[in-house]
C-alpha cells in the first residue's frame, strides 16, 4: 500500500485548491470581472500562481506515484512534501513580488526532477 504517497497527493490537491481559491479572493480584492485575466498586478499573481502549480502537477503527480511503486513510498511522500513545501514558499514570494518567485520554484523544481529521475532510473533499470 501507498498511504504515505496517497496523503501526499491529497496534500498537493489541497494546496492546489486553496490557490484556486486564492484567485478567486484576489478578484474580488482587485475588482477584476470574469473573464478578465489582468488588470491588477495583485491579481495577475495569484492568476500565475494557481496556472503555474497546475502546469507543474501534469509533471509531479505520475512521477510521485511511479517514484512510489518503483522504489519506496515513505521516500516519494518525503520528496512530494518536498515539492508541496517548495509551491508554498513559491506562493508566498510570488504573492508580494514577482522577483521573489525564484526560490520556491527551484525547491519544488529540484524535487519534481528527483522524482521523475528517480522514477525513469529504477523504470530502466527493469528493462534492462
């Protein structure tokens, strides 16, 4: 069983969901209408925050769950907390500046590749 890796995907769908929240709370701040995308910089933050974590879970998600059945769950769960701690402190930075973006992003980037590496590695090493 996965419990450690299902908890963690239940996590990163949760954090997935207060940041679509978040967009929404933004557009009534700023007074952007749907369907408007821009117009307050406050706004366009959240907007890329929320766009830029769903970008990244197509990425994290199967590479986790491969991470766990071909090599260990309690160690995927670690690096997918990992990636869901790096989104945070992405959230954050993002939220009061554009610049202060970065290194949340190289946290959660650094673990999303560790994952799918790990998981193309131990997925080659069967098939050879």
């Amino acid at each position: 069983m996965y419990h450690l890796t299902a908890l963690v995907t239940l996590l990163a769908i949760a954090f997935y969901f207060f940041v679509t929240i978040n967009v929404s709370r933004a557009r009534s701040r700023t007074g952007i209408k749907v369907p408007a995308t821009s117009g307050h910089p406050d706004f366009e933050r959240a907007f890329r925050i929320q766009a830029n974590t769903l970008e990244w879970m197509p990425i994290v998600l199967p590479a986790l769950w491969l991470f766990a059945i071909y090599i260990s769950d309690v160690i995927a769960a670690a690096i997918g907390a990992v990636w869901i701690i790096g989104r945070m402190v992405y959230f954050i930075g993002y939220s009061q500046a554009a610049a202060k973006r970065g290194p949340g992003f190289a946290i959660q980037a650094l673990a999303a590749i560790a994952l799918w590496a790990g998981a193309l590695g131990a997925v080659v090493l069967r098939l050879v």
